[in-house]
C-alpha cells in the first residue's frame, strides 16, 4: 500500500519505528544506467545517506541501521572495494563535523576491527569516540557485516564461555544469546527497507528481523530521498503487527 505525497504530519508519532535498517542497494545499476564507473554510483549514494540521516533525526526515530559493507561484498573487484575503503573514509571526514553538531552517534557492527583497512578502522574509532556523546539518533554501519557470520561468532563466545563455567547452557536463553551478538546494544528493528526493487534479506540482521515489517522499493540507493523514507513509514503504520497472535479485527 502506497500513498503519493507524504509528509511527517502525514505520520502518525506514536506509532513510528524505533529502529529502521536500511539494505542500501541499487549503486552499481545507478551508475550504469548513466554509463559511469560503479563508484560513481556509490559516490551519489552519500547524499542519500545525509539525507536520510537527517530525516530519521528530525522525526525523532532513535536508531538507523545501514547495510553499507556485507562480508560478501569482499568479492567485488579489488579495485572497487578499494575506492568504496576510500569513500568511506573521506565520508568520515566530511560528516563527524555534522554529526556531532546534531547529536548523532555513530556506532559500527560486523568484523570491521579484524577486516578494515588498519587506517580506516583507526578513522572509525576515532569517529565514534568523538560522536559518542550523541543522544538524538544512533546512526549504525553495518560494515564487513554478514547475519550467518554473527551468529556464528556469538556461537563461538557463547561454546568458549560454557567451556570456561562462565555460562551453564540449559539457561541459554534468546536475551543470552542477543547479548553475545554484534546487535546486543540495538533494538530489534521494526522496520526493514530495501531499495533497488530486490526482494532479499542478503544476510542482513537474520536473528533481529524475525518479526520485522519488510518494505521493498523499487527506488535505487542514489535517489532515495526523505520522501522515500516518509513512504515507507505511512506503509508501515498501515499494518498490524501481530507477532504470531490473532488479528485484533478477527
């Protein structure tokens, strides 16, 4: 369900997401679709970043969560993962000015410490020790990510602790479990958009989107806009969240 034109007064406050993830895709085809190199697309793709940041923050939406870099995406041609490394790190330093100056903080999950560029992880940490102080909206990087991955990580925490006497396992639970993955400080996202017009979860969040409202966009990365944005919450207020349990209009 769609509606043209939507505006936050269209929005309904108490009923919008604490946490919305974004699958970001659509960069490649953008650039393409213009006959120019991919990190073209990818470079474009920042202003959509800004401008969703901004918008998520203006409407009071605590958490935002961005596919930026799956453990996947390790496969693309060496020169391409370079210039995405690259980008990264001039967005770092084109934007901490900005994020500090609207309260946002900026957290990152994934295997980004061990697989990063040793500069660029140095660069991250150095963003978010100066962010740190950001109560508005918690801006998460989804870098060097894979949902397999982390779980499997948690796993191995979780067997090294019970072999340790540190965890007794007939009390594992789903909270003792979340506490050992990269998510444990996020909430579970409500809201899960995806744009390029893909309808997959691309190994995104698997333990945290078990109950996640899904909206798929046929919009590319590049011209997602706060309009965009303002759609997917209007579709998004429109359903009932059951959880498993029978409609409330049945």
């Amino acid at each position: 369900m769609e509606k043209p034109d939507i505006t936050p007064t269209d929005l309904d406050p108490a009923r919008l997401p604490t946490h919305v993830a974004i699958i970001m895709d659509g960069n490649g085809r953008w650039a393409q679709a213009r006959g120019l190199p991919r990190i073209e697309g990818h470079r474009s793709a920042v202003r959509a970043v800004r401008d969703i940041v901004e918008a998520t923050a203006e409407l009071g939406i605590p958490f935002l969560t961005l596919y930026a870099f799956s453990t996947e995406n390790w496969q693309r041609p060496e020169d391409e993962v370079s210039a995405l490394m690259q980008l990264l790190h001039l967005m770092l330093d084109q934007e901490e000015k900005r994020l500090i100056e609207n309260d946002i903080r900026l957290h990152v999950i994934g295997a980004w410490e061990a697989m990063l560029p040793r500069p660029l992880v140095e660069r991250l940490r150095q963003a978010i020790a100066r962010t740190a102080g950001g109560t508005r909206l918690t801006l998460t990087l989804a870098l060097s990510y894979g949902g397999r991955q982390e779980i499997l990580h948690a796993a191995r925490l979780i067997a090294r602790a019970t072999q340790q006497g540190l965890l007794n396992p007939d009390t594992l639970s789903d909270t003792t479990l979340k506490a050992y993955l990269w998510t444990k400080d996020l909430p579970e996202p409500e809201l899960l958009i995806r744009t390029s017009g893909e309808q997959r979860i691309s190994n995104f969040l698997l333990w945290d989107i078990a109950y996640t409202e899904l909206y798929f966009t046929p919009v590319l990365w590049p011209d997602f806009r706060r309009q965009h944005l303002y759609e997917a919450l209007w579709t998004y207020q429109q359903r009932e969240r059951r959880f498993g349990r029978v409609s409330a209009s049945s």
